[in-house]
C-alpha cells in the first residue's frame, strides 16, 4: 500500500469516531495548551532580558571583578578568613563579608592582558544628596546614586543629547527627578545647573576642643560635603528594561566620576579601590576570542563575566520556573498518552474484521501496523494542533492586559509564540503518539486473519 | 492450475490431536467453477484457508500454475495475494461507514495499482454488479443483497485468478441469493476465473462444473473432475517434481 493511502484510510477511519478521537486528542491539547504557553512565556522573557542586557552591556566587554562573591559564586555560609588589604567590609543579605576590591594596580594588570581595548572603572558613587541651585525647590535635596556613564550605552532620551563621552561636568538625569528638582518638562531641564553632593570622610582635624564644656566639637566652618555643579545635557525616558535598581541613576563622565569618588573615599580604606571594571575587547563580537581574554584573565586571578554569563545568570530563575511548567504539560502530554493506548486497542478490537479482511487481500503486515501508527499519529496532531491554536488565541486575547499589568514598553508582549516552534511541539507529539501506538499497532499486525474472519 | 496434493490438517497434539483434513488430494483447471461441500465441521472451511494461504497445512502442498503456494516468504505471498485471490464472505465484511467506491477501492490501494487507473476500475466493476448508481453511498445504506454485491465488486475490481466464496449466500433469502449466485456464474465466465465455492446449499453446488464433497477432513466424493481434468495434473507435475519431493520428506518428519 502506498503510504499516501494508508495515511488517508488512517485518518478516515478517525472521522468514523469523531467523538472518541476528539476526546482522546482534548486529553493531549491540555498538555499541550501548557507546553505552548510556557514556551510563549520563556521567549517572552528570554526577549526581556535580552532587551536588558542590549540596554545595559556591550557584548563585547568582560566585566571584571576580583571577588566572585559579587557574582554570586564563592560561599557567604562558611566564615571568611581577614585581609587587611580587602578595603570596606560590605554587607550581603545581613552578614558582614568583605569583598576583594580592584585597585589601581590590578586596573593596570587588567590593561595589559592581551585582547583588551580599553578599561572603564565601574563607578556607582552614592551621592550625599542632588539638588538645584537657585531653583524654586531650592531647600529640597534628594538623595540619589551617580553612575559613571558608559558610552556604549544609547538611553531614550525625553529631551537633550548625550556627547560621547560625556564632558565633564555634564549629567544625564532620569525622568523620575524632573518634578523633584521643580522642572516643568524635560526640555525645560536642558542646559540647566543641578548640584551634586558628596560627602567628605571624617576629617579629625575639624573637631576643636571646647574649653567651657570640656568636649570637642565640630569647627561649623569646615564644610562636610563637596558640591559640584553639573550641567543637565539629557533627560532619560524611564526605561522597562533598566537594569533593575537603576531606574533612577544619574550619569556623569569617567573622569568626574573617579574624582567624586576620590573625594569620597579619601584618606580611607576604599580609597582608589574599585569593585568591578569594564573591560572592552578588540573584535569582542567574536566569541572565540572573547573566550580567550576572559580565560587569561581567569588565569591571572580576576573574576570575568561575559554578557553571556550574566544573561544566564538572570536567566537561571526563568529557567527554572520554566521547567516547572514545561513539567507539567509532559505530565499531562504523557498521562493522555495512555488515552491513545486505549482509544487505539479500542479501535483495533472494534476493527478485527476489517484487518482480517485486507490481510486476507494481501495487506503486508507492515502496512496494517502502519495503518494504526498513522492514526495514533493523526491524533497526536489533531491535540497538538487544537492545544498550541487554543493558548495561541487565548495568549493574543491576553498579551495587551498581561503587557499593561507588567508595565511593558510599547511593543513588547509577555507572550511571544513563534510557529517554527510550535510546529516542532505538534511533530513531537505525534511522535510521542505513535509511540503510543505501538503496542496496539502491533496487535493489529500479529491478528491472525482465520480468527477476524471467523463468522459470529 | 491448482493442484492440492495431500493436504491434511491437524490441530492439537498428541491425545489431543484432531484431523481437521486428511490426504485431501484433488487438482481444478484454469476458470472452472469448484464447489466444496460438506457438513460444518467437515473441513471445507479449513480447506479454503488453506487454499488461499491463509492457514497453513500440517502435510502437503498447493501448487498454483506449479509454484508452491506455502513456501513462500510472507512478503511474496502477500503480493500473490493481493495480485490473483480475492475472497467473498457469507457475512460480507464491507465496511459500512465507508463509501462503495471506498469499499471498492481497497483491493487496488493493498496491490498498489496506479491513482490515475482505480477510478475507472472501481466504475466498471460497480457496474458489473449494478451498483453504479450507489458509488457514493455508504454500504451501511444497502440492503443485504446490495452488500453482497458491493462485496462482488470488491473481489473482482482487481481481476483476480481466484475468488474464494464462503456460503457467498447464506445470509440472504432465496430470491436475492439466487440473484447473487446468477450474478457469480455470469462473471465466472465473464472474466474467466477460477471460482471456489464453499456451500452446503446443494442447488448451488449442482451448478459447478466440479463438485467436491467432503466428511470430516475427507473426499467422500467427486463430480466432474474428468479425465481433462486428470490429464491436467499429470503436467502440472511436472514442473512442480523437486519441491513436490521437498515437502513429501517434510511431511515425514
């Protein structure tokens, strides 16, 4: 027999029991209907974080750090052994560790390796305080975080440019410190001067003894913070795919920043000490070679994450919901598979006559066996297809709510369904399905024609 | 040509053995009309299995135009099948919720015979059996008489050299049967292949040109096979002498 025609005399012999097909393929549509729809959401959010990580990195820098810690490696559960050459102690999650900081020195060593471009020092210098001089809320100061800007970046702009690099003295704000600060729009902003604040560290020098009441006191004359004016060159549209936590991060050029930073940690432990660096390498879009400098810089006993990594660092927790659900559709995929065997003996029992009668006309046994697989397969089809087109509607019906209620950007949807994919899905479950089949299919072929023929 | 040479058939064993044929031994030419009568239980079911290489016999041989029909692989006597036998049953076995064409069709797509070619095949024998104007009905649409002539259709569409008619009436009322047996005879000589019947309906047997009676797994009798038919087994011989001898020493075993 042609394959053709047992594939159609397979499938019509499905339409003589439409109900009992479409009940049997239903139990495998629920299976799929999940399978889809956490397929859609993993792309949905595979798609996200992939827009945060083009928003935030350059693929072909290495971050480089000299504490794994920072990166979620190392063990913060067992006490960790002093050295006085770590700097600050920082705190994770309530615990004191100390994370190894780079320095200058190491800056230099990071410089050298070969393959590197260029290195920018991480730099987030948390302000004492942002405020606008002369300004109707002149008395108000906010309290704000300054990141050294990378020019890689491309922010959505509201109002302004950005020169690359930044000048010194100029500052991209973020649209959250508009009304803050007391501008009316975003253009207003432009060219405007904005105060920032550091705080100098304790100096034991401004303290006087007070004869009277026999206490030192602080010299009121010596001023605690320095104050810099920045000019605001751009305003940022707040962006869904900040790097959570920086939404309302200001940007000021390299330079400023190292010296905001000296000034900040002068004559202490942190000082000129830096917790990760940016290092940029040459045809960095090529992987093999972007493998090779983070290896040697591995080697030479620096921590260096790749874009890749971090991305698959945020996507670890995707990951793992993903497999619960995509768990559970299997479960459910393979529960129905018994639905097949069932509804397949069925219908090789109600069938006997006919299997003895085409064996009799000399249908191979191959064929018979065939016969059935194609149609344990045609149901494989049929749930696979009613299962993925029912998330699809349901997931097109739903993305505008579900997009609005996770404040997504414009264009962007939590649940992506792509076909080639879906496709894949309905072929495996067919042959899952025909797996399925076998045990039945195999009965047909075995069925000895005298016993189907037997009159009743 | 087809010759069973010393059939017999045993089921069980030991004790328990029991001969369903023994030493059955008789030869049909080319286009004749073979009944087989008998009693149930008299073996003339296990015959026709037999004949049509369905079952298997415990000693003996059929030789069919002097190829042994058993010693066949699986495959071959799949296509021998689907090519030269088709089978005609008391109960019908069309499938209902198909279409006649459909019902029709299945002897061409298990041969393998061409898409282009069926159609106009699956017409004449419709129309042989005067069921045409049926084509796309389903069969569960028919009356028994119209079944049995569908069933008809679906045994000569492919042309075969040998149709197998177990009690081809034996469901259906006197008028209606005789109709169907008209039917039989007329395309036996039609077409011009060998028909075997299995009946214990005597009127019916009395029309083939051969008659074989059987009585439990016996030939208690033979008509009309004539010395033409005698002299036809003696070439059949020939060609079949080696693996005749083959499956002689077989049998001892």
């Amino acid at each position: 027999m042609y394959i053709t025609d047992i594939i159609r005399r397979s499938g019509r012999s499905l339409r003589q029991a439409k109900a009992r097909t479409i009940l049997t393929a239903l139990a495998i549509a629920v299976g799929t209907f999940a399978l889809t729809l956490t397929l859609a959401a993993s792309n949905g959010a595979q798609a996200f974080v992939d827009n945060i990580i083009a928003d935030n990195f350059d693929p072909t820098e290495l971050l480089v750090a000299k504490d794994e810690t920072l990166f979620g490696g190392g063990d913060v559960s067992k006490p960790q052994e002093y050295d006085e050459s770590f700097g600050d102690f920082a705190s994770s999650a309530g615990a004191a560790v100390q994370i190894k900081r780079l320095t200058s020195k190491d800056v230099n060593k990071i410089k050298q390796v070969p393959g590197i471009e260029s290195v920018r020092i991480e730099l987030d210098i948390n302000l004492e305080f942002v405020t606008r001089p002369g300004g109707k809320n002149d008395s108000k100061k906010y309290v704000a975080t300054a990141q050294a800007f990378n020019p890689s970046k491309n922010p959505d702009l509201l109002a302004g440019s950005v020169p690359k690099p930044l000048n010194n003295r100029q500052v991209l704000i973020p649209e959250g410190f508009l009304e803050p600060l007391g501008f009316a729009s975003a253009e207003q902003a432009i060219n405007q001067p904005i105060t920032l604040a550091v705080r100098k560290p304790f100096d034991p020098d401004s303290l006087k003894f007070n004869p009277k009441t026999m206490e030192l006191e602080e010299d009121k004359s010596i001023e605690k913070n320095k104050k810099e004016n920045f000019t605001v060159v751009g305003v940022m549209k707040k962006a869904s795919t900040a790097q959570p936590g920086t939404e309302l991060y200001m940007f000021i050029g390299s330079a400023d920043a190292l010296r905001l930073n000296d000034i900040a940690t002068k004559d202490t432990d942190n000082y000129r000490k830096y917790l990760s660096a940016s290092a940029r390498v040459s045809d960095g879009n090529d992987p093999a070679k972007l493998k090779t400098v983070q290896d040697e810089l591995v080697n030479r006993g620096f921590v260096a994450l790749s874009v890749k990594d971090t991305q698959e660092f945020l996507t670890q927790i995707i990951d793992v919901l993903r497999y619960i659900v995509a768990g559970f559709g299997a479960i459910a995929v393979i529960a129905s598979l018994f639905g097949i065997i069932n509804t397949m003996y069925i219908s090789v029992l109600q069938r006997t006559r006919e299997i003895g009668l085409m064996k009799a006309l000399g249908m191979h046994k191959r064929d018979i066996g065939r016969l059935f697989r194609f149609e344990a397969a045609w149901i494989g089809f049929l749930g696979g297809v009613m299962g993925s087109a029912g998330a699809y509607g349901l997931g097109t019906l739903l993305n505008p709510t579900i997009s609005k209620a996770l404040q997504l950007e414009e264009g962007e949807v939590f649940l992506i369904f792509r076909l080639p994919e879906i496709a894949i899905l309905v072929g495996l479950l067919m042959l899952v399905a025909i797996i399925a089949g076998l045990l039945p299919s195999r009965k047909a072929a075995k069925l000895d024609p005298i016993e189907a023929l037997r009159t009743e | 040509m087809i010759h069973v040479k010393n059939i017999s058939k045993i089921y069980g064993k030991k004790e328990a053995a029991f001969s369903a044929l023994k030493d059955v031994d008789f030869a049909i030419p080319e286009g004749s009309t073979v009944a087989i009568i008998g009693r149930s239980g008299s073996g003339k079911s296990t015959l026709m299995h037999i004949m049509s290489g369905l079952d298997h016999p415990t000693r003996g041989q059929i030789l069919i135009d002097g190829e042994i029909l058993h010693e066949m692989k699986a495959r071959k006597m799949d296509k021998f099948r689907a090519d030269q036998m088709s089978f005609i049953f008391q109960s019908f076995f069309v499938e209902a919720n198909q279409t006649c064409y459909q019902n029709v069709a299945l002897p061409l797509e298990i041969a393998k015979t061409k898409r282009r070619g069926r159609k106009h095949r699956v017409h004449e024998a419709l129309k042989k059996v005067e069921l045409s104007d049926k084509i796309h009905q389903k069969a569960a649409n028919l009356s028994g008489g119209q079944k049995q002539r569908l069933a008809i259709a679906r045994a000569i569409v492919n042309e075969p050299k040998l149709i197998f008619a177990d009690e081809p009436t034996g469901n259906l009322d006197t008028v209606t049967g005789d109709h169907i047996t008209e039917l039989l005879f007329g395309l036996n000589k039609e077409i011009g292949c060998t028909l075997v019947i299995v009946t214990h309906d005597p009127e019916m047997a009395e029309r083939c040109q051969i008659q074989i009676r059987l009585k439990d797994g016996k030939i208690e009798s033979t008509t009309g096979l004539t010395q033409n038919v005698k002299k036809a087994k003696k070439t059949a011989k020939k060609p079949a002498q080696k693996p005749a001898k083959k499956t002689s020493t077989k049998g001892k075993k």
